[in-house]
C-alpha cells in the first residue's frame, strides 16, 4: 500500500475516497479539507475573527490545530458545564493546549457565570432530555460571547457523522424547523452571530487520525449523558451501513446539502425574533423570556 500522493509506504486507508496515504499527506489531505470547506461556503475569509467552539474532544481539538496552523484568527472557547470529572479532564486538556501554543482561550464556567452548573439544571429538568438542555446551553453562550467579543463567526467542530446523525433525528420527531436550520452555513441575523460547520467534510474517525498522527492532546473519556443518546446510536447505524456501502455518510449528507435541504427549506416560515426580557438575546416571539433564562431560573417541569 503507497501513498497515492508521494508514493512512500503508506499508513492510512480511507475506504470511502478509496485512497491512501502516508502520515504527512494524511495531515495535508486533512487540513486541505477543512480550507476546502471554508472556501467553497465562504464561511470566514483570513481577516475576520472566528471564535472556535473547544470541547476538548478529537474532532474539536482537531479543528482548534488545523485553524491555527493555516494562520486563522481564532479565539477558542470552552464551555465549562460542570459535569465532574468529565469536565475537568477536559478544562485542563484545552487550557494546557492554549498555553503550549500561545492560542487565545475564553473559559466559560457556568456554574461560575449563572450559579448553575448542566447537572443541576438537568435535575431541574426531568422532563427534557439532558443533551437538549445542554444543547440550548451551549448555543446561547457560544452567540453570546461571540458577540460580547465581537466575532465575525462562530464554528463548531461537527463531523460528517454528527450531521448524518442529526437528519434522521430530526426526521423521528417531523420537526421540519430544525431540518430546515441544517446546514454548512448559517448566516447571521438579528441578535445572531454567523456559524458555521468547517469540519462537514471529515468523519469522526479521520479526526481521531489527525490527533493521533499529530500528537495533539484530547479527552477520550465520554460524557455521562451521552450513554444511550439517540445521536450515538444513529451513528453506530452510519457505521454499520459505511462497512457494507463505502461513502454512504458522504452520498447521503452532501445529498441533502445539494438537493434535499431547498425541499425543507421553501416549507418553512422564518421565525420572528425578539430579545428576551432578562437577557436581551434573541428568542422566538411571543415567548417574553427564551429558554436559557428560562432553564437559568429553575421555571416548569
Ligand atoms: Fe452535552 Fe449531551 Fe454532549 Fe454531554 S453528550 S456534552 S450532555 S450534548
Ligand atoms: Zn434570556
């Protein structure tokens, strides 16, 4: 097996492109990727800020590394929920990180900011089902601070896998609004900051690759509320049917970008935004307060 770049002994086999390479290429094809992604939605150009969503997992540091590496300007930001040791794992493996490579960093702890930490508003919450809650959580700090900081963009570090997962989720409940919202790109509008997907074009395990070959640290340990999420099992799904039928994820995912979200897309009104009483931040309206103040004050079962 050779590298179909440089022809050396190669050490990575992507069944999906049908292609090898050896660890250098690998890294080359990898990050070649993520500008791919960026150009082709003209997500952010070199000269705007882009704050960087850093859970301290594979796919996020990996992200974290290839944008500072290609000269972006990046800020990160590491969303403190307060899940035990799960969460101080991963504070300490972004915080480490930062320092070794002078990046800019924003730590928020939530507990610290609003009095609560995610355990305890899920315990408030039996009803939900705690990755909603942590969901709205972290999608309200993340535009938040963007704007308090005054980002051009915000990105998340979702994979190929994390957004074939999410359509047939979204398709379990007909929740059309939410199909309708995926996409590579969101514009900004009142109150929201652009964001984007950079990484749309590369699974979970090609992540787990680049971390490995390139030695950057992460946090393998899972997150207790992940156990039994639909997401995981929709992924194991993915996986299943990626052995039997290479470039499944792909065909299906980069499908729905080209054909399948307009027919979403032309059923679904735009929602009018308001600010919400407390915070100001956007929410839906004819609902006075949005939902993470909503969460934040402990209201409803
Ligand atoms: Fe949040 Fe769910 Fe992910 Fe845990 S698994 S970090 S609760 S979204
Ligand atoms: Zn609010």
């Amino acid at each position: 097996m050779k590298c179909v770049r440089c022809g050396v002994g190669a050490s990575v086999r992507l069944r999906r492109h049908r292609t090898s390479f050896c660890e250098k290429c690998y890294t080359l094809y990898f990050e070649r990727q993520v500008e791919r992604a960026i150009e082709e939605f003209d997500i952010f150009r070199k000269d705007e800020n882009v704050l960087v969503a850093i859970s301290g997992g594979k796919d996020s540091m990996s992200l974290w590394n290839v944008l500072l590496e290609k000269g972006y300007r990046v800020i990160a930001l590491h969303i403190d929920l307060g899940i035990g040791q799960y969460s101080r794992s991963s504070r300490e493996v972004v915080e480490k990180f930062a320092k070794e490579k002078g990046a800019e960093l924003i730590v928020y702890d939530l507990k610290e900011r609003h009095g609560k930490s995610l355990p305890t508003l899920i315990k408030e919450r039996k009803k939900l089902v705690p990755c909603r809650i942590c969901g709205t959580v972290k999608r309200y700090v993340m535009n938040r601070v963007a704007l308090e900081h005054e980002m051009d963009c915000v990105v998340t570090a979702h994979t190929l896998d994390d957004c074939c997962a999410f359509l047939p989720a979204s398709l379990l409940s007909w929740d059309l609004e939410q199909i309708s919202r995926q996409d590579v790109l969101l514009d900004a509008g009142e109150g929201l900051v652009r964001k984007a997907k950079p990484l749309y074009r590369l699974t979970d395990e090609e992540c787990r690759l680049y971390v490995m070959i390139n030695n950057i640290p992460f946090v393998d340990e899972k997150c207790p509320y992940s156990r039994g999420a639909l997401s995981i099992q929709l992924k194991n799904i993915f996986n299943q049917l990626e052995k039997r039928i290479p470039s499944v994820k792909q065909q299906f995912y980069f499908g729905f970008l080209r054909r399948g979200k307009k027919a979403f897309q032309k059923n679904i009104e735009e929602a009018s935004l308001v600010p919400c009483r407390i915070c100001g931040m956007p929410t839906i309206k004819g609902r006075d307060v949005c939902f993470f103040c909503t969460l934040m004050q402990g209201k409803g079962g």
